[in-house]
C-alpha cells in the first residue's frame, strides 16, 4: 500500500490515512483535539493533492467514536473539497461507519447524506466489520 499521508491515532485524535495509489481515505477514532488544525491541517492539504490523483473514484471510510464539534467544522471542510472533486466528475463513496448502539453517531451520517451532494453508506458495525 503507497500512503500518501498516514497519522496514528491517539485517545483524543484519529488515525488518519490517505492512499493515493488506491484513492482510499480513512479517519477512524474519537476525534476531540485541543487543536484540529495540528492535527487534520496537513491531512486537508494533502487531501487537496487527489484532485490530481489517476483515478477517478475515491473511496472514503469514517468510523467515530467521539466527534466535537470543531472536528465536525473539519470534517464539513473535507466534504466540501469531495464535492469539488464531483464537479471535476470523480465518484466519491463514503461509507459512515457507526456503533448500532450510537445512535448520534447515525444521526450525523444521515444529516451529512441529507445536506451533501456525497454518495453516503450509513453502515452499522454489526452487518459490516470494520
């Protein structure tokens, strides 16, 4: 696997990961930083290289356990560049990954889903492993 960008996880942050070769995203973990921009800033710039990327489907999983509301800001800001993406005619497929028994964690998939113009797979952890 070519990582393009890999970040571990830790208690309050998530693993962060982007495969150019594959044009695979991952953002797995509770995500409640002190500081969002140290820890998803380069993340978001790299992000921004796969508009250039040779293919042209991307391929997005999130899995939270936690998320603030600052990292929600973020993660608006990530969608925002996927519709971009969209509009240059990539296909971007994210699967929202929630624990069955979170159901805020599901409610946040589906609110993103309704006011995005993403394709959104809300999938619960018990029909798919993560």
């Amino acid at each position: 696997m070519s990582v393009y960008f890999y970040r571990e996880g830790q208690t309050d942050e998530p693993e962060l990961l982007i495969d150019q070769e594959k044009c695979y995203i991952k953002i797995d973990g509770s995500s409640y930083p002190e500081d969002v921009i140290e820890v998803y800033g380069d993340f978001l710039l790299d992000l921004a290289h796969l508009k250039v990327a040779p293919s042209d489907e991307f391929t997005c999983d999130f899995r939270f356990d936690i998320l603030s509301s600052t990292s929600m800001r973020i993660l608006h800001e990530i969608f925002t560049l996927f519709e971009d993406f969209l509009e240059m005619g990539k296909v971007v497929t994210i699967n929202w990954y929630y624990d069955p028994d979170d159901e805020d964690m599901r409610d946040v998939g589906h609110t993103f889903s309704e006011i995005l113009n993403l394709k959104f797979n809300i999938i619960s952890l018990r029909k798919k492993h993560y």
